[in-house]
C-alpha cells in the first residue's frame, strides 16, 4: 500500500485537521489581506500616502467581509440543519428496546408492548414509538 506523505505522517494517520478558530474568519482575513494588498488601487506607488488614506476611508470591504462573515454563520447554525429538525421530530422516540413497557412473552419467545391493542405483535430491532418510556 502507498502512502500519500502530504496526506499521511509515517504512522498511517492522516494530517491533522484545521482548528475550528481557522475556519471562516481565517479565510476571510487572507480573502481581506490579497485585495487590499494585491488588488486595491490605493498601494499602486503612483498615488500618495494622502489619497491612499482617502481611498481606505471610503473602502467598503471591511463591511462587505463583515457580512459574508454574518451570512455564512446564519447558514451554518446547527438548529438551522436538517440533522437538527430530524432530531427534533423524533426526540420523544422511544426505541422499544429501552422502554419500560415491553415485555418477553416466554411462549412465543418474542418481545411485545404493553401498550399495544391487546395482540402482541413481535419487535423488531429498531422499532420504536412516541408513548413508550424509557426504563430507569
């Protein structure tokens, strides 16, 4: 098997992740420091230091990084996902194999709910329903 050396270290592990605190705000420096540095009008050596200072007085980008920095934590709020909204559909799940309300039936030799129709039907793994309630 070969081993990709910037990908791995010599254990086999990969490389270790990015900080959380180098995400976005991160990027949005670099993004931020590149047009002000390489791009902007106002450090081409043809102006002065006075026009430069008027130009960066007027420069909306601080606002506009502000604002992507805003929307990408609006977009990425955890109670915004759908893994959120599944989490809250089924929280008050009980999976029947930790509800109090489920019994063995030694005869048939399956697992019933108590709090069925009067017929046992048997439980399957991950069956579950919004009534049971989880043993203590």
């Amino acid at each position: 098997m070969k081993m990709n050396p910037s990908k791995e270290n010599l254990n086999g592990c990969s490389e270790q992740k990015k900080n959380e605190e180098e995400g976005i705000s991160s990027i949005l420096e670099e993004f931020e420091t590149y047009i002000c540095d390489k791009i902007c009008p106002s450090n081409y050596t043809t102006i002065t230091q006075e026009e430069q200072e008027q130009c960066c007085a007027v420069c909306k980008l601080e606002s506009y990084i502000d604002r992507i920095g805003q929307e990408y934590d609006e977009i990425n709020t955890f109670s915004k996902t759908s893994t959120y909204q599944l989490m809250q559909k089924y929280k008050n799940i009980v999976l029947c194999q930790e509800c109090a309300y489920r019994i063995h039936e030694e005869t048939t030799n399956a697992d019933c709910c108590r709090l069925g129709n009067g017929s046992c039907e048997g439980l399957k793994a991950g069956d579950g329903c919004s009534f049971g309630k989880r043993k203590e």
